[in-house]
C-alpha cells in the first residue's frame, strides 16, 4: 500500500511542478487549492448527501441519467458531485442536476478522512472504473453504501493479477456491482463475487434524452439544404486525412466535420484542402450563403449530438490514437458509422462492428468501400441504420435497473 500512497504523492508533484506550463496541469492543481475550506462552506451538516464520482466528462455522461433520475424520485437527497479530470469538471461545473459539484481530492488517507467528514455521504456511487483504495477502504470502514455502475472487467485487468490482492479487497466495498455484460459477471464470479448484477451502460438512456431532446440548428439546416449530409464527429488528424479525401472523392454529399480540439491549423486544413467550398459554424449568419459550400467546419461545442440528427451517414474520431470517441450518440439517430481500428476496448463499437451497423477501417480504401453501397444501395443503407437504432433501443433501461437496486 506505501507504494500506491508514494505514487500519489508523486503524481500529484510532478501536476505541481508542471502546471506554470500546462494548462489542463494548471487546473487539476488549482482547482484543488481551498477544497475542503469550500466543502465545508457548502455543504451542511444535516444534508443527506449522495455522493457520485465520475473520472472525466464521459463518466459524466454516464452518470448523469442516474443522478437526474435520483434527483427526480427522490429529492430528500443533495446529490454531490465530483470529478477527478479538469476536462468534466470545467464543462461540467455549473450543471444544475447536482447540488454540491468539486474536484475530488487526491486518494491519501488524510484527505479520504477530511473529505468524507465533511460530506458524510450516505450513499457513494462511482461511475465505471474509479477505484481509489483509500476511498474505498475508508468508505467500507464507515460502512456507508457503496455501488459501482456501468463498469467492464476484463481478464488482463490487475483485479486478476497475482499483485492485484489490494484490488481484489476494494472490491469488497461495492454492495452491488452493475456491470455491463456477462463476461465481468463470469470474471468476478471467479473472484468469489455474488453480488453482481448486469445492468447494462446507462450511456444508452442518456443518448435517447438526447435524441428526443435535440435541437433544431437553422444554421445546420439551411447548410444541408435538399442534400445528404455526412456528419463526422470528433475527429483528429488522422481522421481528417481520409475524411477530406472523402470529401473530394463525393462533391454531391455535404459534409459537417467536428474536430475534436478546435485546433486552427487542422481547422484551416479543412478549409483550404476541401474543394467544394467549406465555412465554419461560427462565422455564420443568418445571411450567409450556404447553398453553395459542400463543407461546414463545427467549431464550436454542445451541438455535435444534435447534428447528428440531420445526418444520413456518420464518422467518428479517435481510431487512430487512444480510442474512439462517443458512438452511440451517432447510432441513436440510426446512423450507419465508420471509425479508425482502435476501438476493441469499446463493447458498443465491437457490438455494432459485428451486427453490421458500423464499421473499422484502416486506409481510406476501406473508408470509400464502406462509403459506397452505403451512397448507392438503398436497401443496404436502411439495413445498417436500422440495425444502429434497433441496438440502440434494446439496450435503454440501465438507470431503472441501478436505481430501483439501490432504493428497493
């Protein structure tokens, strides 16, 4: 366990050290400066508090249909949120489905202890993969109720390792663990765990309020005109070297690409190596032609999910690096979807890769050959997209599964 408090101790240095220099470093420190001072502030000592932990923004949205449905059905509860990454916390931070919102301080027993002395949760749920030893051993130690949802376990993951025995015992906190699939059941099941129940992922919940709750974008609307449009959602630059090949290779379709990071250089690339006339979204006014640009650059955030409703086909970014972004909010729509090869850690891609709903490529040889009966054969286009809404809609229903667990 010392060497686990040592590399807190560390990583938290070196955030320090960093920070003068790197932005997202500069906020994870700052953010954390007067933390238990302005919990105590906040936070009163006869609240009945509800404590969910989400590691970054897209905990956050797995989470968020679990909080809004708690604090629907039962508001005798503050609901405290926090995040351990500056990416959720800064986008996230005035959301108004949560009472108390921080920054979660780092995991040594000192600050465990402050933390929840002064937050006394009485429930703590955490998102997916967050599990932090002092935290859980302090939590069980307290006996408060404890619950992990939407989580995955895999086999070469250190709950299964010979060292992994710290993790094997933070385990034993959880009153439920709500994982998505059969193989985490099976996988816990050999670690002795009977409390265990398939619940699903509660991202799917979320994208439907998302669909159902999508915007009308005039802009969008004017720009697709009576043409298909081809929605490509955060996107890099590896992404976008097919993407603009595509683009060229099919002047008929019109194309909205999302960048992941609204870098200038990447956004100019698309501007000038497009030659079907490209705008971005926020250089747009209501008086500006549009009929005649096949390219939208959205460089601006909160509308992508929305967008994607407008759209016959999709794309989305990431592939080639860590990991693919967001699918389902594509698929929701009943998009059929194309993404780069790094994705075999994502159950919802590898699920639709094999239903035929989606599709990974390497080269864009392989993106234009996905592309093309897609673009040409009707029959082969209603089949993919159906079969992307069909999985997206059999699979709702996570957040009444956790939720009636947890309050039964």
């Amino acid at each position: 366990m010392w060497i686990y408090n040592f590399g807190l101790i560390f990583y938290a240095w070196v955030i320090r050290l960093i920070a003068p220099k790197h932005r997202k470093a500069k906020l994870w420190y700052e953010g954390r400066k007067d933390l238990f001072r302005r919990m105590k502030a906040a936070i009163r000592p006869e609240d009945k508090i509800l404590w969910i932990h989400v590691a970054s923004l897209g905990e956050f949205e797995q989470g968020r249909p679990i909080i809004e449905k708690i604090r629907k059905e039962h508001p005798e509860y503050k609901i405290l949120l926090t995040f351990f990454s500056p990416s959720g916390y800064e986008i996230r931070k005035n959301y108004q489905g949560a009472d108390y919102i921080f920054y979660l301080p780092i995991d040594r027993p000192s600050y465990v202890r402050q933390f929840l002395d002064i937050t006394h949760p009485e429930i703590a749920i955490f998102v997916k993969y967050e599990f932090w030893l002092n935290f859980l051993k302090e939590l069980r130690h307290r006996k408060v109720r404890t619950f992990v949802v939407s989580a995955i376990f895999r086999r070469n993951s250190i709950f299964f390792r010979p060292y992994g025995g710290m993790w094997r015992q933070a385990l034993e906190t959880f009153e439920t663990l709500f994982v998505q699939n059969e193989e985490s059941k099976t996988l816990l099941a050999e670690l002795g765990f009977d409390n265990v129940l398939i619940a699903g992922d509660t991202r799917f919940d979320r994208v439907a309020e998302i669909a159902q709750a999508a915007k009308k974008i005039d802009l969008v609307e004017r720009f697709k005109g009576d043409t298909r449009l081809f929605v490509a959602g955060s996107t890099w630059g590896p992404d976008e070297d097919l993407l603009i090949r595509l683009i060229n290779d099919n002047p008929t379709i019109k194309f909205v690409i999302a960048p992941h990071e609204m870098n200038e250089g990447r956004i100019q690339r698309l501007i000038d190596e497009t030659r079907g006339g490209a705008v971005r979204y926020t250089a747009c006014t209501a008086e500006t032609p549009l009929a005649d640009k096949q390219v939208m650059v959205l460089d601006t955030v909160g509308i992508l999910s929305s967008v994607y409703g407008y759209a016959t086909w999709s794309y989305i970014g990431g592939g080639f690096g860590v990991g693919i972004h967001n699918t389902l909010e594509a698929a929701t729509f009943g998009l059929p979807i194309a993404f780069g090869p790094n994705y075999h850690k994502f159950k919802e891609a590898c699920d639709m890769v094999t239903l035929g709903a989606a599709r990974s490529v390497t080269t864009y040889e392989e993106l234009r050959d996905w592309f093309a009966p897609l673009l040409n054969d009707p029959e082969a286009l209603h089949k993919a997209s159906q079969t992307a809404k069909d999985y997206t809609t059999r699979n709702q229903g996570a957040t009444t599964i956790i939720t009636k667990t947890i309050f039964q």
